[in-house]
C-alpha cells in the first residue's frame, strides 16, 4: 500500500504531504481545487513524461515522494530485480526530482534509477485508471498473466517457461554445434597429422640423447681409433707397460728373498700388472670392435634430424613431445565426441520441445475453460454498473512459442449494441474504461497481483443511484486491496475508509492547494456540498448523513 505521498512545488501545490490509510481512500473538492495534481504526481511517480510546466512558478524545483508498504518478500524480490539492487527494508520510497523544462532524476530507496526502471517499479507497485499510459491491464502481455493467475496457471506456467528455455537452449546448443562444425574438422584433422607423425617416428624417451652419444662415437671413429690403438701398443705390446711392470715384479720378488720388508711393494705392483694387462685386453677388444656399418653415421644423423624436428615443433624435449602427443589423443577424442553430439542434441531437442508442448496444451485448456468464466463474471459486473448492453469478451489466438506457451489473449469490450469489439486498450470514454476496470478488478480481486488500485473517471456520467453501486463495489474490492479513487458524487465518497479534501487557498496573492483528511461533521459538510453545491442546508446535510448511514451500516 502507499503509506505516504508527499508533493511539493508542483503546479499550485506548494507543498503537501499525506498519510494514507489502507481500504478505500477517496479524494474530492471543488473543480481546480488541485485533485487532478493529485493525480498527476502519481503518474509522474509511475514514470510518466512531466509536462514543462509542472514545475512551481518561481521554483528550482518540484518533487514528489512515495512512501510504499514492502513487507511482501516477493514484491521486494520483484523491485529488486527491476531495480538491480537490494531491497531489504519493509519501505519503499520513490521519488522523482523535476526541474524546470521537464528534466529531473528518479530514486528508489535513494539510489538512482532510470525513469524506464521507474516506469516498471510503478507497474509493480499502482494500478491506475483512467490514464491509459499506466494500466497495467491494458497490455496484452499481462492480460494473459492475470488470466493465467485467475484460471490457477502459475505453477504450469513457470514449468512452461522452464521448459520452453530447456529447449531453446538445446536449439542453441545444436546451432553452436553447427557454427563450429567446421573448425572441428579442421583441428581434428591437424591433430591426428600430428598424432601420426609422433606415432609413424617411434618416439622412446630418452632416445635423443643415446643417439646424440653414438653420433660423437661415429663422427670421431678413425680419431678414437687411433690414440686407442696408440695406446694399447705403450700397453700391452712388447716393453709395453705391462711387460716393464711385470719384470719390475719378477726383480722385487727376489729382493723379497733378500729383505722381507720389500714384500709389502710387491703386492700393489702386482695388482698394478693385472689391472694394466686387464686394461690392455680391454683396448684391444674396443679397438677391434669399432667397425661400423657403412652408412650408419648417415642414418643416425637422420634419425637425431627427425627427432629435433619434433622436438622443436612438439615441446622442446623428446619427453614434451610425448606429454603434446597425449594431449592430443584427448582433445581428439573430445572433437570426435561433439561431432558424435548432433544425433544426440536432435534428440533431446525432440524430447524438450515434445514436454513444452504438452505442458503448454494443459495451459491452453485450462486458460479456455477460464476466459469463460471471467468473462461471464465481469459481464454481471458491467450490468450492475449501469453498462448493461456492454459485453467484455477475451480472445484467446495461437502465437508463436514462447515461454507463455503458444497463446496470445486480448481483452475485448463492445460497449454498444451494434458496434464492433475494440481491444480494452482502444476504449476512448476514461468513465467507461474506468468501469469496466472497476468490474474487471472486482472479479479478479482475489488473484490481482497489484496491491494498489486508483481509479479516475469512475464517476463520469454516472448518476447517483450507480454511484452508490459504484462506491459499494470499490468498498469490496478494499477487502483485498488499497484502492484511492478521485470522484465528484457523494454517493461514492461516502464509502471511504478515508476521505480527504482537496481545496484551493489564496493568500497574499498567491494560490496553493491544500489536502486534508476529514472526518464527523466536516465530512458530513463536505458530502452536503457535493450534494448541493456552494448554499448548503439542512436537506443536504440530512442526505449527507444518510449516505454514510447506508455506506456504513
């Protein structure tokens, strides 16, 4: 509900500021007096277009405040998405800065909010009659969203919508699937030329540096051959080393027969003699062994050429390369799957579209069965507010899917007999439209998903026993809702819970509008004026105290 509204330096009103008590809240005053500012700071508060002139004479700037009950925890999480901000307060406020020549800002809970934010926060918040820029029923998107929560749609509708998206992103998924097909193909391609060419070289770790190793041995053969033959000759040749060693022996073994002390340097020159021979042999095998194959130089540069090729185009290192090649081997499997993905996608997309459809087929019954009986329901109400020949109607037509389902609904009104259906939208009486959405809300009272309702015109060409109809049924549809109406009978404004005056004050030269809620004898005034006009008497007042007598018995 709207606690508070609070207007200042907007036209003639200089600053007014009211509390508002829930149930129906009426609003009357002589013509000029200010009530259509009223209403005008509302709609300025939903977002609308101020005019350049709305603004105070004289003033720096106009302001209008509202002060909005938030104690649903849906409808914060709503303004909270629409706002992309947190709403954690049981309050609401909303307020729009106006300067002169018709910019301003806009704030909610004092941060900064655009006015089309401002616009869809108002949607949320007020339902306003009588203006058609800011009827939320008016537009066919929400006349299928209220006929869903009076046909008991809600939960089908959101596994709809869950639906519908599961699908669409299959379709999406298919379509990426497609859009990439082609450079799949192509890096599965260069993966398995890859894959081959490390597979057809026979990579074995740590081959790179047992054929750098062969390839010294190779390339210095006839060097290597000759210092170790060089060397096994001062060996193991005759007065060789080994020869000279072995003699020296022989010598220090007779010593030892002489000086037993020797026997000691025997030993190691001994062990000497048998290591060098040992070594000699040695030589002389390795020296007899190097005979290579022709051509196997060639080949082992070949060999170490391919591997360094692949090491530098795979890693680096004969062990990088191996690393890149499994790398491959599970990137290739993973193209090969996606590829593999299209039948199974189609399927799922079979499967999605398949459950969309037959939930949105419930949905389509159950809203047929529904538009019945709403229509039949606010056509009663039509009749009972004096629109008798008036026949309301909804036209429920196949769309394209959507996450609704495949449905599209109008709400249609003949007012006249012999007239053709318009859409509610093109009604061009503001007292007609008003009606016909006081007999809409009063039947959809129990699922309407906004908590404020202002009504506007309501009362036009309405005489005094239909304004009493009227006031009644505004009465009711309080139960469920604050409702504020702007009206010129009495027989309406004696319904309110609460009734505040408009009136016009000059002083000093200079005019402004005052608003105040009145009650006992100046209500009874008020409605007696109404009646009368400016000479109020005792007849009047008599029939003002009736009226509130029948309105609240």
């Amino acid at each position: 509900m709207l606690r508070e509204l609070h207007i200042s330096n907007l036209a003639i009103i200089e600053d007014v500021q009211v509390e508002l008590d829930p149930g129906l809240v009426v609003f009357t005053g002589e013509t000029g007096a200010g009530k259509s500012l009223v209403l005008g700071a509302l709609q300025i508060l939903l977002g609308m277009k101020p005019t350049k002139q709305m603004v105070r004479a004289g003033e720096k700037e106009g302001r209008v405040s509202g002060l909005f009950d938030a104690s649903d925890e849906t409808v914060r999480q709503e303004l909270g998405e629409l706002t992309n901000m947190t709403i954690g307060e049981d309050e609401i406020l909303v307020t729009r800065r106006l300067l002169p020549g018709g910019r301003g800002s806009c704030t909610v809970n004092g941060h900064p909010v655009t006015v089309t934010m401002l616009e869809q926060v108002g949607e949320r918040l007020i339902d306003l009659h009588g203006q058609h820029d800011h009827q939320f029923l008016l537009k066919p998107a929400n006349q299928l969203s209220v006929l869903d929560a009076f046909a008991g749609c809600q939960e089908l509708r959101e596994r709809i919508a869950e639906a519908y998206q599961a699908w669409q992103s299959r379709l999406d998924q298919r379509l990426r699937l497609a859009e990439n097909a082609e450079l799949r193909r192509r890096q599965l391609e260069l993966y398995e030329f890859q894959a081959a060419e490390i597979d057809e070289a026979g990579v074995e770790p740590g081959e790179l540096e047992a054929l750098e190793a062969r390839h010294r041995r190779l390339a210095n053969v006839d060097k290597i051959r000759q210092r170790a033959s060089t060397t096994h000759a001062a060996l193991g040749e005759d007065e060789g080393l080994v020869d000279q060693l072995r003699a020296i022996v022989a010598d220090l073994g007779d010593l030892v027969e002489l000086d037993e002390q020797l026997a000691k340097v025997v030993e190691p020159c001994e062990s000497a003699s048998l290591a060098l021979e040992e070594a000699a042999n040695d030589l002389r095998r390795y020296v007899e062994g190097l005979d290579f194959e022709p051509g196997e130089l060639g080949e082992v540069e070949a060999r170490l050429a391919l591997l360094r090729r692949l090491c530098d185009k795979y890693g680096g290192t004969v062990e990088d390369t191996l690393v890149y090649r499994e790398k491959i081997r599970a990137e290739s499997a993973e193209l090969r799957r996606q590829q593999e993905d299209f039948s199974r996608i189609d399927a799922l997309i079979v499967e999605s579209r398949r459950s969309f459809e037959d939930l949105a087929a419930k949905a389509s019954s159950k809203r047929r069965a529904a538009t019945k009986k709403l229509a039949a329901g606010v056509n009663k109400q039509l009749a009972e507010l004096g629109m008798d020949k008036a026949v309301f109607d909804l036209q429920l037509t196949e769309c394209e899917p959507a996450p609704t389902g495949f449905d599209a609904v109008e709400m249609m009104v003949r007012t006249n007999p012999g007239q053709p259906s318009y859409p509610l939208r093109r009604i061009a009486s503001g007292g007609e439209l008003s009606r016909v959405m006081l007999g809409l809300k009063s039947v959809l009272a129990g699922t309407d998903r906004v908590s404020i309702l202002v009504f506007d015109e309501v009362d036009a060409h309405v005489g005094g026993r239909l304004g009493s109809i009227i006031g009644d049924k505004l009465r009711r549809l309080a139960d469920q809702h604050q409702v504020i109406c702007i009206t010129h009978l009495p027989q309406i404004a004696a319904y309110a819970d609460q009734h505040l005056k408009v009136r016009k004050v000059t002083e000093s030269g200079k005019t402004r509008t005052e608003v105040r809620t009145i009650g006992g004898q100046d209500r009874v005034e008020e409605l007696a004026e109404m009646i009368a006009g400016a000479n109020i008497t005792p007849t009047s007042r008599r029939q003002a105290r009736e009226l509130l007598e029948r309105a609240n018995p």
